[in-house]
C-alpha cells in the first residue's frame, strides 16, 4: 500500500506534513506546484482560527480544486463553520476544496473534508457548501479511508472526487454484512420453546442486533469500555457479559444492581457505566432473561466473536450526518436504514433470503436523508411563514442555509413560533422524519442562538432547573423531544428503533463523565394502527381516572420513578376498564415494548389534540394485501376506502392526517405520483381537493429514490391555499435548485392539463377513449413465474412479457405451463384464435407489437375486439404523439428516462381520433406504413424501419392537426 496514504491517514496532523505528502502523490507530482505551509491568523472569526494553501488549485473537468489546511477551534464544529467555510470558498470561486481541520494543541486526529460548491462564469449557482470527511490518524479506523482515498488519483470530475468520500457505499457494504449475520444467528441461536425460524426468533436476533449497535456507540462515547467486548471473558459471553450489560446495568440505576453469580472481573468492567433508562434495554418475555432459561437460550460464543470481529472493522461515529455534512462512519441513521430494512422480515413466514423482495410485502422504503432534510425544512418554513410574518426570502435563507440577518425581537419571535410547533409522523418506522426534524430545528435555533441562552429563557422552570448545566445542543435536543416531535408505527421494534435514535442523539451531546438517564419516551413514540382512530366516549374524557392519565403523561418525560407514575396508569386503566363495558384505553398499554394499539387517538396517547404538522412516507402496501379485518375497521371509518377500496394503503395516511393537523396546519407526505391522474385513485384525489387542498407538489419521479421499489415519487404539501405550485428535480444533490410553475387553485386532476395545454388539444371532441372502441386487460395478474419454463412442448404456450415487445415486432422464447390456472375458457379461446395487440408494461416508452394466436400474456396490457383496424391502431400506439400524452397526462414519468406505468384504465383513456370521411386517407396510409413495417420486420428482424416509422409520426400528427410549434414540443425540441 502507498506509503504516502498509510502515513497520511494513520499519524497524528503533524502540522500537515503527511497531508503535503499525499496531496503530492495523489495530484501534483510537480514538486513546483506544492506551497510551503505558511498558516494566515483569522482574528474575527469564531471557528477557523488560520488557514494555509498548501498547493496550487488543479483543473478537474474545467472546475478548481483547491487544498488547504484550516486551524479550527473545534473538529467538531458544524453549523458555524459551516457559514465560514462557504464564505471562505466563495471568495476564492472554489469549486472543491480538499482540505484537513485540525486543533493545533491536540493534532492526533483530524478530518479529511471534501468541500463543494458549484459555481458558473464565477456566480454561486447553488448556495448549498457540502462537505464529506474522514476521521484520521492516531487510533482511528482507517479500513475504509485506505480503501477509499485511492479513488481520488484517477477522478475526471467533482462527482468522482464525491464518490471516494460517499457513504452510501460503506452503508451498502454494512448492510449486506449484517444481513448475511442475521442469517446466521437465526440459523445458530437456540430459545426456549420458539421455532428454529419464527417471526419472534428474528424479532429476538433483530433485538440483539440493535443493543449491540447502541453499545458500539456508546464505546464511541466512551460510556462503554473496549474490553466489553471481551469474548475470552466468559465461555457463555451472551448470558454473562451482554445480558449483564443490558439488562443488570444500562436499565437498572446504580444503587439496584444485583450482578448474581458473574465473574468479579467482568463485574469491574460493568460498575462504571452508567444507567441510562433505554427502553431498548428493558427485558421482552421472549428476552428470556431468566436464570430457567440459562441452558435453554443458547447463543455460541464462535458466532458473535464472528459478529464483533465484522463491527469492529468499522468506523462508528456518533457525529450526526446531515446532507450538507457528513462524515464517512457508521452514524446513528445507519441504525434507521439498516433495521427498517430488516424489520420487513419480522411480517413475513419467508425465509430471509431476499430482503429486497421482502420490503415490497410491506410496501416500506427508506427515505434518503436529502429527501427527508427537503421535506423537514419546507414544513418549517410554511410554519414559520404563517406563525411570525417576517419576509419570507429571509426565513428560507435561515431554514435552507442557516444563515441571516434578524434582529433580537425577531429571533425570539422565531424560537418561540418552534418551540410551539407540533410534528407528527403516523408511520415513522425508524424515526428518519422525527429525527430529521430535530436535527433541523436544532440547527435552526443554533444558528439564530449559539449558546442557547435565549431559548433557554423559553423553558419551563422546571427545565430549567433540571438542565441549567448541560450542553447548548443538548439543551436544544431534549426541548424539541419534549416539546416538538411524536411518532406512530405499527411495528414494535420500529418504535423502539425511533426511540433509541433519540436516545444516540442526546447522547452525542453528554458530557461523557455526567451522562444522566435518558429521558421516558413512552409517549412520546408509540405503537399503534394509526389509521384507525378510537370510538370517543364524552363521559370517559371528563373521568377522575382520565385526569389521572392525562397528568402522568404530563410528568413522565423527565421523571426518575418511572415504576411509581406506570403504576398510577394502570391503576387509572383499571377503573376505566370496570366503570365502562368497552374502552380500548383500559387495553392499550405504552409501557409493554410488544403491545400494540389497534386505534390511534393523540389527544388520549399523546396528549396533543391537533398538530401543526403531519409529515412522513405512508407505506405504499397494496390495499388488497391488508387483512380482512382492517379492511372491515377501514370501511367504516374511511370515506375514501368506501369509494375506492383498491390502490395502496398510503391513501388513507392522506385522508386520515386531515384528522391529526390544526385547520391552518399542513401536511407534507412522499406518495407514487401515480395518486395525480391513476383513474382508481379518483376517491383521494377528490377527498383531497375538497378538504385538505394542495399546495405544492415536488415532481421526483426522475430520480427513483427507492431502488427495490417500482415506484416513482412526488412530494406532497397539502395546505390550504389558493395556487398550486409544481416542480419537477432532476437530481437528487440538488433539491433546492429548482423553478417553480405557479397555477390558480384547480383540481389535482386538471393539473397535468394546466400545465401542459398541448394535452387538451389531443385530447378534443374528435377523439375517443381507447377504452371506448377495444376490450383492454392486464395478463396475469397472480403469481406466474413459477411455471415459466424455455421448453416447449404439447402443454405449453408460448407467452410475452414487457421485455419481449419492441415497436412493430417481438422476440420470446418462454413458456408457461398450467394455462387454466391463469385464465378463463373464454380467455384461452380469445388467444387461440385471434391475433391481438400486446403492450409493454412499466418501460421507458410504449411499445406495441401484433402477436398471433396462441401467445398468452405475461404482465402486459391486451388490447382485443378493436372497433378500429388493427394495424392502424398499432401505429398510433407506438408513435410519438401517444409517447408524449401518456408521459405528460398520467405523470408516470416526464420522458427523462423513468419507466411508465401503462395500467390498464389510463391505458383506457389514449384519445383514439375518430375515423371520418375527411382523415380516412390518413388513417389508410398509416395502414399502410404499418403493413410495410411488419413485412420488413417479418423478413429480417433488424430491419432499419425508422424512415416509415417517422412518415407514420408525421401523419398522426396531421390526425391531431398539430402545428409546427406543437410538434416541436412533442419531439422535444423546445426543452
């Protein structure tokens, strides 16, 4: 390996000796483009104390790089810096700076940053600075660091430079290695009276997974200590060192220990460290935490020195990623993508050897943090818009860049308005949205208020008693814990997830030798079905028990005799229970981490009646997939289940958030764009526009942020208004770079209308629905593939999927077997018989061929019975005009490269021109070029054919009477 990286990466700063030297061996092996490090003082500013070019700026791909060393008060610093940095890079028009920070009285570690801005002709075309580090030198974990920084020698552009400080990889590479372990645990690990595989083994391992997790953060911290992890410690390492760990000492406070029978040397190692009231640490049932079980549970010591051994290769960091910061590390929102991936597998009785396939059973995906960072802050700006009425190009450079200009009374007229605002996500899963919103707020309030001396004087007494002697970001964190964020999910373990990510984050914050247990967060994040809402009963509301409740929800956060307040609860359950014949609050119970609430009511779980925000990503499950009996609660108490009931299940998040948010309150969700225009989706978009309205909607269909997902996104704010505005991002790194389409207030439906009026020229009296004059159905729709055979024989059919059909022509050699159990009699004659028009579905553009009989259909829309001839039909179909309506009406896609839908009722609605004396020739040579096009094809699949596809374009066009200018926008020579 490169001597220059080793010492570079491996040593303490050393004033930027090794940082010259590789600096000299990655880009400048002319020794004459190196500076001597001469370090110029800043005295008026906070954070970077000098700074030094160490060589002369390079040209990547006509961009500056530059390389610096900045002297800082603190490695750490963040949104100050933050403000420096992008004022220090745009005064030199820096493309990329890559540069070290180090302290200069303790140089043993340092970060290695990657800093970014895009400039063109020497204008900022984005505000946004982003930087990306490594934590170097003395003790740290460099595996990853020594991996990646090669990269940077053969970088052609910014973007490669990015990509060798990208953590997406390292996440990727963590996740495949914790998933091939949790395999293996669930294969080697033996409990009392459970399956050798079963939802609650896995529930157990995927517990076991987390604890250790957090306690590799807390090493971080230095709360734990390295020998921990020990295995030589015990020859029952899990009973003796981890269950201790968990249960005998993060849950228990000092003076309750009781170590039993443990090893005196494993009791040392475990005395020091401190309670910290997790509710992750508190035992399950099937924990089997039990001197019983000793023998039953059984966990072999090979197998997690193994899984130690893999962590440890690891860099953890408990320094927050944001989108605009991130070091490359394990950061606590690992824990978020790691288990919400895994959590699909505690709902399935499949075994776990495909986690991808496994998240479309619950139709939950984790949202990338740009886009939970751009969601986040749009909601705080409408909030802060609406609650202070200060200039809101300002307020948008405070939430989106952290920087301003307010006054004093304006400030605390800003920290006021956020410390009133109520945040709810009803399917949290993880925590990325809770999370997300504090760490945002929290930058918020940093960069109007450093020490937090001011939002400080905001706190109750009692706060402020309790915390006069912590940390201004911990003060900060645990106020918009209390105050600000809540969160719902149906899965047990996700709550538990978004718990402990709020417990890592306040932990981050602690001074190391006064950690002080972690606040109760009971009610805070709950399990629930948040679709359903509870049967209200008046009398119960105005109990003596209820008050009872109310007020130990009130104390509970912050309390240190949690038992004694969970005691008052149930004894209030109790009395609600035998004074009332029903009542789902006598049942729910918020202190047992496997019990789940049927109902959701926030005023009686989390004692808020309405919020000012609702944000989230609903999961997309498909409605038909629900159980039966949700389906039942569903029909009764929803509107839009009663009209539809078919699509997906995010629909109802959207009609049910009007229960949650305040009359002026808004609610900001990621749904599949599909909802816009999918005739089936008709009963949420009219709930939509008669009760919650649209105010924005963020068109990202383009950048497919859900890999393992077919679905195509948009970002919804819903908010009373009177416009709409639309914008269409094309890239992910860029979200806050966009142009806005403006339109009056209008139906969701006619938005596509609006904003491309070319459609409704297509679109007239002369045309007619698709659906109107042909049968149109979509093929196998359950479970083929298994009889999907490449021999053919007497009892099988040939059969076409998407990938088989081009324009014109196609190319299979499938078959499938067991046909009756596909199709009806009726169906099996239509294609032994008959010729039909077959159409690719979810691809870039429409394709259509004519397939003879006896081709069946695989996930393909099947056009048959045409009242108009065949071929004709056929020409339509593949030409530009229907390219371009179908992309633009049904917003599958905006023909940028993403894959439409093509379901079959929008398929339906293809305007279709009506054949008249008039246009009759037109149709015929159409006819005709489609007849040419087959023979060619016929005789040599290859065949160029693209001079008579384009005559046929030319007249579909003279079909819809196009002009000049509207065929250039079709074909795209206008955009």
């Amino acid at each position: 390996m490169n001597k220059a990286l080793l010492d570079f990466v491996q040593n303490p700063f050393d004033n930027g000796v090794h940082f010259k030297k590789f600096v000299e061996e990655i880009f400048c092996k002319d020794k004459e483009k190196l500076n001597q490090i001469k370090p110029i003082s800043l005295d008026n500013s906070n954070h970077i104390l000098s700074y030094a070019s160490i060589a002369k700026k390079i040209s990547i791909d006509d961009k500056e790089l530059h390389f610096y060393i900045f002297e800082v008060s603190s490695i750490k610093a963040k949104i100050g810096l933050h403000t420096e940095l992008k004022e220090f890079a745009k005064n030199i028009y820096a493309n990329a700076i890559l540069a070290c920070f180090y302290e200069k009285e303790n140089q043993d570690n340092f970060r290695l940053s990657l800093l970014t801005l895009d400039f063109k002709n020497r204008k900022l075309e984005h505000s946004n600075l982003k930087r990306q580090s490594f934590i170097l030198g003395k003790g740290a974990k460099t595996r990853t660091a020594l991996s990646y920084l090669p990269k940077l020698k053969n970088a052609k552009s910014i973007e490669d430079l990015q990509e060798a400080f990208a953590i997406e990889t390292l996440n990727k590479e963590f996740f495949t290695k914790i998933s091939q372990f949790f395999l293996k645990f669930i294969e080697n690990t033996s409990l009392p009276t459970l399956q050798k595989d079963s939802p609650e083994k896995r529930s157990f391992v995927l517990r076991l997974f987390s604890r250790i997790l957090f306690c590799k953060f807390l090493e971080k911290k230095e709360v734990i200590p390295l020998k921990v992890w020990d295995i030589s410690l015990s020859a029952s390492y899990y009973h003796d060192v981890l269950e201790s760990l968990f249960f005998k000492v993060l849950n228990t406070p000092k003076n309750q220990r009781d170590y039993g029978e443990i090893d005196l040397e494993i009791k040392n190692i475990l005395e020091d460290i401190p309670y910290l009231n997790g509710g992750l640490f508190a035992p399950h049932d099937d924990d089997f935490f039990a001197l019983a079980y000793r023998n039953t549970l059984k966990i072999p010591n090979d197998i997690l020195r193994e899984f130690l051994e893999m962590i440890d290769e690891f860099h953890f960091t408990i320094d927050e990623s944001t989108p605009l910061d991130q070091e490359v590390g394990l950061d606590p929102e690992m824990l978020g993508m790691v288990f919400e991936n895994l959590l699909s597998v505690l709902f399935t009785d499949n075994k776990v050897d495909n986690i991808s396939s496994l998240r479309k059973k619950t139709g939950s995906y984790y949202t990338p943090r740009e886009i939970v960072s751009y969601m986040v802050k749009s909601s705080i700006l409408e909030h802060l818009k609406d609650k202070t009425n200060l200039d809101e190009t300002k307020l948008k450079t405070l939430v989106f860049d952290y920087s301003h200009n307010f006054r004093h009374g304006e400030i605390l007229k800003i920290m006021s308005s956020l410390q009133d605002f109520k945040v709810l996500d009803p399917a949290c899963g993880s925590g990325a949205f809770p999370i997300g919103m504090l760490q945002e707020i929290c930058s918020i309030l940093e960069a109007l208020d450093p020490q937090a001396k001011a939002f400080f004087t905001l706190q109750s007494q009692e706060f402020k008693e309790q915390n006069k002697d912590k940390s201004p970001t911990y003060i900060r964190k645990l106020s918009i814990l209390q105050n600000n964020i809540y969160g719902v999910d149906i899965q047990p373990m996700a709550t538990e997830i978004s718990r402990l990510r709020c417990f890592l984050s306040l932990i981050c914050d602690e001074d190391k030798n006064h950690i002080t247990p972690l606040p109760n967060l009971e009610f805070k994040f709950i399990t629930a079905n948040s679709l359903i809402p509870m049967p209200k009963n008046d009398n119960l509301l105005i109990h003596d028990a209820y008050t009872t409740i109310k007020k130990v929800m009130t104390q509970y956060f912050a309390s240190q005799d949690k038992e004694a307040l969970q005691k008052k609860y149930r004894e209030a359950q109790k009395i609600i229970a035998k004074e009332y014949e029903f009542s789902p609050l006598a049942e729910y119970d918020p202190f047992n981490p496997q019990s789940v609430a049927g109902f959701f009511d926030s005023e009686l779980m989390f004692e808020v009646k309405e919020f000012d925000c609702v944000i989230g990503n609903p999961p997309y499950r498909d409605y038909r997939k629900i159980d039966k009996k949700t389906k039942e609660k569903l029909n009764r108490v929803s509107c839009v289940y009663q009209q539809g009931k078919k699509g997906s299940i995010f629909v109802y998040f959207i009609e049910r958030s009007k229960q949650f948010v305040k009359e002026d309150g808004l609610v900001i969700f990621i749904n599949p764009i599909s909802y816009i225009c999918k005739p089936t989706d008709f009963p949420i978009r009219n709930f939509i526009n008669n009760h919650l309205q649209v105010k924005m909607i963020v068109d990202i269909s383009n950048l497919k942020i859900f890999k393992e997902a077919d679905t195509y996104a948009c970002i919804n704010l819903f908010k009373k208004s009177d416009f709409i505005e639309f914008f269409e991002i094309q890239d992910i790194k860029n979200l806050w770079d966009f142009s806005a389409i403006k339109l009056q207030k209008i139906n969701i439906e006619n938005l596509p209308f609006s904003l491309y009026p070319l459609l409704k020229k297509i679109q007239n009296n002369t045309t007619i629905g698709l659906a109107k004059i042909a049968n149109i159905f979509c093929a196998l729709s359950k479970t083929f593939r298994q009889d999907i055979c490449t021999n053919k024989d007497k009892n099988t059919y040939q059969i076409l999927e998407s990938s088989n059909i081009f324009k014109y022509k196609f190319s299979s050699n499938i078959y499938i077997q067991n046909i009756s159990n596909y199709y009806t009699k009726d169906k099996i004659k239509l294609f032994l018989s008959n010729q039909l028009v077959f159409m690719a579905r979810m691809t870039k553009n429409i394709r259509a061929c004519i397939a003879p009989q006896g081709f069946f259909g695989g996930k393909v829309n099947i056009i048959y019975n045409t009242k108009v001839n065949q071929k004709f039909l056929l020409g339509l179909l593949n030409s530009r005009v229907m390219d371009y309506f179908y992309s633009k009406r049904f917003f599958s896609t905006h023909m940028s490269g993403g894959a439409f839908g093509f379901d079959t009722e929008s398929v339906g609605q293809l305007p279709i021109p009506k054949i008249t004396e008039s246009n009759q020739a037109t149709a015929d040579k159409i006819i005709a070029l489609v007849e040419k096009i087959l023979a060619l094809k016929d005789s040599n699949p290859k065949a160029d054919t693209s001079a008579q596809e384009r005559e046929i374009d030319n007249l579909v066009y003279t079909l819809y009477s196009l002009t000049p200018e509207e065929i250039a926008i079709i074909e795209g020579r206008d955009e």
